[in-house]
C-alpha cells in the first residue's frame, strides 16, 4: 500500500480514535508485551535510563504505559508515519524526539544513536519483518531487545469467511479483500526464524488470540476502521460509506460475529 494512502488513513480516519482501543486489543497486547520486559528484568530501578526507540510510535500508547510502568527512566523517541498521531504522542510525552516518515525508512533517521529498546508494534503489515529486522539489529546496543508486537495472516478467520459472502458482493459490488494478501508475518514461527537469521536471542515468545465480538455493524466499524485494525479493506470494500438500508440488511444477515485476532509477541535481544 502506498504510504500517501496510509498517512491519509491515520492522519484522516484512525488518529482521533485511536486511544478509544475498542475491545481493548491495543492495550491488552502492549500491557503483555511490557509483562515480558519486566520479567527479563529490564525495568528496574537499579539500571540507567533506556534509550527507546518506538518505530510506529502512533499516539504514544506504548511509550506512555511504559514510563508508568517502569522504575527505569526512559528516554523517548519514535518514528510515525502520521503527523496527526505524532502530535497526540507528544502530549503525552513533552520530552519526545520523533521523526515524521514511514517505518520502512527506518535507516534514515536516529543514524548516530544506538538504543536499549527498539519498539515495533502492530507495524509489520505495512513493512515487511524481513526489511526491519536487519535494520532494527542496526540500531540496537549490543544486548538491547526487541519488543515485536505484530498480527498475522492467521487472524480474523471469520470475518475472512463473512467477506466472501455474496450479499457483500451484491450491495457493494466489489471483490471481497484477501487478508492473506497483507504482508504480515504468518505465524509465531516466521516471526522467530526471521529474528534468529539476523543475529537475535529469543527471549521469549508467545501467540495471543483475543476474542472479538462485533454484535452489529456499528461496532464492527468502530474496531475495524475508526480503530485501524482493518482500514484499507473497510475501504477497499466501501462499507465505511454503507447506507442506512444497507447496515441494516448487514444486521440481519451477518452479525452478531464472533472472531479471534492472532497476535505474535516476541521479545528478543541482539546478540554480541
């Protein structure tokens, strides 16, 4: 997807909503993800400040939870390809430095820091783990970690199944999106073969599926586009524009839906 598309996206649609987190998915999976950091030990107080880098920063949700979680002090800074969402961050978080640009550019920015934490989260479907790794590797203290937060082509298998249905076809007129077209990872194993073939210690690892409940139309837009889970292809597909007579043929014969998200978190340090 081209990155003009995407910034319009979080820039127009996600930013203001974002921090809503319906169905807390966001937020569940970061709280996970900081659990890991604190078991490897990397928060105490007894360590000088950590340097973070948070490439995909958005609105600062992962930085903010981790200085309230940590009795390390942090040193904040983040790459975002949404100016919208940038400047929520720095509300939170007066003393960020950041950089404007897509993650994919990663290499252009911070080029004489090196950092305790390189954050990634829920940034693999716009930027290929197999790009990032290497660069990510680059950027890293030698024994700094990386937190990797990302879904897979493995999740919302019902929605999946709910797209294809002809009903879409008929009010929308358009092909049902291929989810497994997105460029995230497939599974928990490919996320870890990438990281060790780029010199990476797995820490620990782990696959999470919450469960997501969409009981009308409404709410599946609030979590798939206002919420940014699935924008381009509530987009692709027109519903984000759905007339009334035709949420409320969707509320008859496709919700209530119950799904799973699949969720690969991954903590992982660069080896000497």
């Amino acid at each position: 997807m081209e990155s003009a598309v995407i910034q319009r996206q979080y820039d127009d649609v996600i930013a203001a909503q974002y921090d809503h987190d319906p169905q807390n998915t966001t937020s569940n999976s970061l709280n996970r993800a900081l659990n890991h950091l604190e078991a490897a030990g990397l928060l105490s107080g007894l360590l000088p400040a950590m340097k973070v880098l948070d490439i995909g920063m958005g609105t600062g949700m992962f930085l903010a939870k981790l200085r309230a979680r940590s009795a390390r002090l942090i040193e904040p800074c983040g790459i975002d390809i949404s100016r919208q969402m940038a400047a929520i961050a720095h509300q939170k978080l007066p003393d960020l430095i950041s950089a404007i640009d897509d993650g994919v550019n990663l290499d252009q920015h911070f080029c004489e820091e090196r950092f305790d934490l390189v954050a990634t989260h829920f940034v693999t479907g716009f930027v290929p783990i197999e790009h990032i790794a290497p660069r990510i590797f680059a950027k890293l203290d030698t024994g700094g970690v990386w937190s990797f937060v990302g879904g897979t082509t493995a999740g919302y298998r019902e929605l999946q199944r709910r797209a294809a249905h002809p009903l879409i076809k008929l009010l929308f007129g358009s092909k049902p999106p291929n989810l497994q077209g997105m460029i995230c990872p497939n599974s928990e194993r490919e996320v870890v073969d990438v990281l060790e073939k780029n010199g990476f210690e797995i820490l620990t690892s782990e696959t999470y599926e919450p469960e997501l409940q969409f009981p009308d139309f409404r709410t599946f837009i609030d979590f798939a586009y206002h919420g940014g889970w699935l924008t381009p292809f509530v987009e692709e597909i027109g519903l984000h524009k759905a007339k009334k007579w035709q949420q409320a043929i969707l509320n008859a014969l496709v919700f209530p839906v119950v799904d799973h998200h699949n969720i690969v978190l991954t903590l992982a340090r660069r080896s000497a």
